[in-house]
C-alpha cells in the first residue's frame, strides 16, 4: 500500500484494490498504533479509530487536497501509480 502524504507522525496511503469492500473512494490512515479508513467525499470515518486531534488534522488535509485525492483514487483503481500529495504545514 503506497504512502501518498505524511504529516504530524500521520501516514497516509491509498489501496483501492479492497474497493469491493469499501464501495467508495477512500484513505487508510495510520496514526502510532491506530489504523482508521476515511471516505474521500464526506471524509466519513468508515473503519478504525484515531485520537480526536489526529482525526481532525486528516479532515482538514483531505479537505484541502480532495480533488489530488480523487485523481489518485481513479489512478490506483485503475492500477496505475498513485501521485505524493503535500503533507498538512
């Protein structure tokens, strides 16, 4: 699963090969020993848990960056390389 930011000691990937499960485009977030699935669009938590401050910096990355993040979700269900997205500053 590639990782496409980091920030915060926040690693983002995306693995749109479990879509079938998932249904929508969506991250895989690790966070220290915490993993979280969040929805793309309405950066919904579908699976997981993080801290609230962890949560929140993820929202407002994805929020700035939705539109990189739907281009990544179409070049990785499509199994092509995904691109690096800039970290939260």
């Amino acid at each position: 699963m590639p990782a496409i930011s980091m920030f915060y000691g926040i690693i983002i990937y995306m693995y749109a090969a479990d879509d079938d499960r998932h249904h929508e485009p969506h991250i895989h977030v690790k966070y220290q020993d915490e993993k979280a699935i969040f929805t793309i669009k309405d950066r919904k938590l579908i699976k997981g848990n993080l801290p609230i401050r962890a949560t929140h910096l993820v929202r407002e990355w994805m929020e700035m960056h939705e539109e990189e993040l739907m281009l990544n979700w179409k070049l990785s269900i499509n199994k092509e390389g995904v691109y690096k997205v800039d970290p939260l500053k």
